[in-house]
C-alpha cells in the first residue's frame, strides 16, 4: 500500500510539474506588406514558456522576425526567415512582448502563417 501511495504522489507531481498542456493565444494569418512591418502585442506572466511558429505561405522569405520583451529587450531575432518550428521563449517576468514582423521586398507583401502558444 506504501509503495502505491508514494507512486501516486510522483505521478501527481510529475503531472503538475511536466504535464500542462500547451494554450494557444494566437493562431493567424497576417499580410506583412511590401516595405512594411507588421506588429502584434501578447501578455505572459512569470514561469510561462512562449512557443512561436511562423511560416511564409509561398515559401518566400521575410526580412526580419524578432520577439522583445517590453520595453526593450531582445529576446529572439532571426534575419531572411521563411518559417520557424517550435522555438521556445521562457518568462522570466510578467509583461508584454512585442512580435515583429518585417518584409523588405519593395514588389510584394508576404502572407504568414503565426502560432503562439
């Protein structure tokens, strides 16, 4: 019986320790004009972890695809990007982060695929 209950506990706090699920806040589809950024505002709270994903629909590139930290804290920055797969941003503070999204094409707009969990 001592043996099951000890069990139980690690099971329990393996759970409550490994086993939240992922949450998606946005999950959308946004057009990055020609010479133009396009910018998007979240909210994390302490001991969150942000996972990105981004992709170009027309395997195209975009210029810049950066993620900061409010007010100014650089937390992940990636140049000529065509997509992005499960990149993982820990919180260490509550606070707003900033996606940025820049397309330096002077014919065409990009459209972009975006997850953030």
């Amino acid at each position: 019986m001592k043996k099951i209950l000890t069990n139980l506990t690690l099971l329990l706090l393996a759970q409550l320790c490994y086993g939240q699920e992922k949450v998606d806040v946005a999950e959308q589809t946004i057009k990055v004009g020609s010479k133009e950024e396009a910018v998007l505002y979240y909210g994390f709270t302490e001991g969150d972890q942000i996972v990105f994903n981004f992709e170009e629909m027309d395997g195209k590139e975009v210029k810049e695809v950066e993620i900061i930290e409010l007010p100014e804290n650089s937390k992940f920055k990636d140049y000529e990007v065509k997509s992005i797969k499960d990149k993982v941003i820990k919180v260490n503070n509550k606070g707003v982060y900033k996606f940025r999204f820049y397309n330096s094409a002077v014919m065409k707009g990009r459209v972009c695929r975006i997850r953030i969990q």
